[in-house]
C-alpha cells in the first residue's frame, strides 16, 4: 500500500512539473519559439495581417498573423534588435540594434540604413507621414532622420546620459525622449524648441508612448511604475504601480482606452487609462518581457522576452465585461436563472441542456457587454 501511494504521489508530482499538464492562461492563443535566443522587439502591422519579431540572435522574422507562422527571416543587423515600428501605412518597417536604422519594405526587401550613431540603438519613432523618424542611444543623444534621403537632419544636444527611449507623436509631431537619469524631455518637431522636462522618475527609462490623440504620454521605468503625463496641464495624471520588477515597454491601443505594459516580472498587464486601473495580468512567459504590442483592433497582444518565445494573447470579452460591468454583468446571470445549482427536479438530460444553454447565455452577454463598450469610442 506503501508503494502504491508513493507512486502516485510520484505521478501526481511529475504531472504538476510538466508544463504540458499545467493550466493554460485562458487568453493565450499561441506561444512561438523559433528565435534561437531572447526576443526583444515586437510589432503587429497596420492592417493586423502580419507581425515583427527581433531578438538577440540578430535576425528578424516576419510573421502571418492569420496562419501564426513564419513567412521569412531577415539577417542583416550584427547585434540584437532592440526595436520594430511599423510606418502607418504598414507598406515599410523600420529595425534598429546595432549602430543603425534598417529600413524595409513589409515583404522584407532591404531598403537602405540611417547610420550616424556611435552605440547601439535601443529605440525610434517614426512620424505620421513616414517621412522622419527620431531615434535614441547610448550614446547621450538622440537625433532626427529623414527617411527618404537617409541623413541625418537634427542631433538634440540635451546632456542626458544615455537616451534609452523616444516617440513620436503621431497627432502633435511633438518629440519625446527619456533618459537613464530619470528625466522625460519634451521638443516640437517643427523647430526643435525644447517644451518641457519632468523628473518622472528614479532610474532608468526604458519606454515612452504617446497616446493616438495626443493628449498623454506614458513613461515606463527601471523603478517597477508606468507613470501617465497630461500635456495640456504638464502635470501627472496617473501613477500605475504593480509590476514588481522593471517596466521595460508599454504602448496605448488605437483608441486610447487602453494601455498594455511588459516587465522583467515576466508578466504583460492591461490597464485603463481614464482610471489608472489594472484590467488583467497576462501570465505565461517564464523570464523578462522585453516587449509588447496592442493590434489596431484592440483584440490582441502580442508579446516578446527572454525566454526565447513569443506569446499572442487574445483580449477576450470576459476580461472586458468583468472588468467595465461587473456589478450589472453578475446581476444579469442571476436573474437568468441558467446559473444555479442542478435542481432536485431535473433529470441528467435536462441539466446538461441548461449548461449548454447557460454557456450560450453567457456569450450573447459578453458580446452585448462588448458592443456597449465600443459605443463609448
């Protein structure tokens, strides 16, 4: 009997180790590893038909989104990608590592490289019309391109050391960038004139956005807090603490509801910005996420981290609705009435058919619930 009991705690064991045995995150849809080393960049196109990865194996891999597979490899940087941004259009991306800018069409085919920094290139932006980008470094500056010529046309002389992150936004053609010493500065595209400077945080920044309308911009930061700026009254609208570990990219959804972080704590969160509220925390990777992108839809995160994969995560209507109408949501299954316990009166057929009537229910709710929500755009 002894033995008996061994072995199956023995079993039991095995099968609570094994990742093939282990509860699947619901909004998971996929986990890809075909990088050979850390992915460190991400990006969905325009359209959302295809995706971007780069990683420390220096290659870039080209992805349908649809099929959830890779179309193409590109090799051409010499050092890991640390950033992928589509243009608006989606018709070219840019790839930034090593000393350089590559630039290509969305098929893959090389363009040209925008060269001129000393160090590696940690992140860019790119104008509305694709036509500028602004790029940061190690290098304690950071500078602005033009992408057609391929040359340099304005280098910021901030004093900053080592500017880890920069945007553009796409409605102001303002600049942002931050750097290791905590500080976010400001600048207009048009003349360069510097705006404003906040002291935002305590060690490094790692990841600046600005929202689609232009009315936020995000920090996030080596002290574990995504801090959200309003820029009509240059003053602090959100603190967004919860991540337990440094915040290493965050981006805002095309409609300016959401914001979705990654962190060295391995977990990808979802907040709302107009409450600063944690919606869900996507778990799964087992190291650091390096980055992470919001699809135009707003229906799917895609992620990258050290561990050498790469998650497609689904932004589900449960998450939603518990989240904006949990109080009505929950009152809504009660009265239904399909919910409760199997009655004494009901025969076995009769209760399978009200849980298949109840799941039914509930997913015309999700989607009712889902459609209010998109109203509010």
């Amino acid at each position: 009997m002894r033995l008996f009991k061994l072995c199956i705690l023995i079993l039991i064991t095995t099968l609570l180790n094994n990742p093939s045995f282990s509860q699947k995150e619901k909004c998971l849809i996929v986990t890809l590893n075909e990088h050979s080393d850390q992915v460190h960049s991400v990006a969905f196109s325009p359209d959302g038909s295809q995706f971007i990865t780069g990683s420390k194996d220096e290659t870039i891999k080209i992805w349908d989104f649809n099929l959830l597979k890779s179309l193409t490899t590109l090799k051409r940087h010499y050092a890991t990608i640390y950033e992928l941004e589509y243009t608006s259009d989606g018709e070219h991306f840019l790839s930034g590592g090593d000393k350089t800018i590559n630039i290509w069409k969305k098929d893959g085919s090389y363009i040209k490289s925008l060269s001129g920094h000393i160090t590696s290139v940690w992140s860019f932006g790119i104008s509305q019309n694709g036509q500028y980008a602004v790029s940061g470094s190690f290098d304690n500056n950071f500078r602005i391109w033009d992408i057609n010529k391929g040359e340099t046309i304005h280098i910021f002389k901030n004093g900053r050391n080592n500017v880890l992150a920069t945007t553009f936004s796409k409605a102001t053609n303002l600049i942002a960038c931050g750097s290791k010493d905590g500080f976010v500065e400001i600048y207009t595209f048009d003349d360069f004139e510097f705006i404003h400077s906040f002291s935002a945080h305590g060690s490094n920044i790692y990841s600046l956005a600005f929202s689609n309308d232009g009315k936020y911009l995000a920090s996030a930061s080596r002290d574990n807090v995504i801090k959200i700026w309003d820029l009509e009254k240059m003053e602090i609208f959100h603190v967004l603490t919860g991540h337990e570990r440094s915040v290493m990219s965050i981006k805002f959804s095309s409609n300016d509801r959401y914001l979705v972080s990654a962190s060295y704590d391995a977990s990808v969160r979802l907040w709302d910005v107009e409450s600063g509220e944690q919606i869900y925390s996507f778990l799964g990777h087992k190291l650091a996420v390096n980055d992470v992108d919001i699809s135009t839809n707003n229906q799917y995160i895609i992620s990258g981290a050290s561990d050498n994969t790469i998650k497609i995560w689904e932004i589900n209507p449960e998450i939603l609705a518990s989240f904006y109408f949990e109080e009505e949501f929950q009152n809504e299954l009660s009265k239904s009435g399909l919910f409760v316990p199997k009655k004494p009166s009901e025969s076995r057929a009769e209760y399978k058919k009200r849980l298949e009537k109840s799941e039914i229910y509930k997913k015309q709710l999700y989607q009712k619930y889902l459609e209010r929500l998109n109203k509010k755009e």
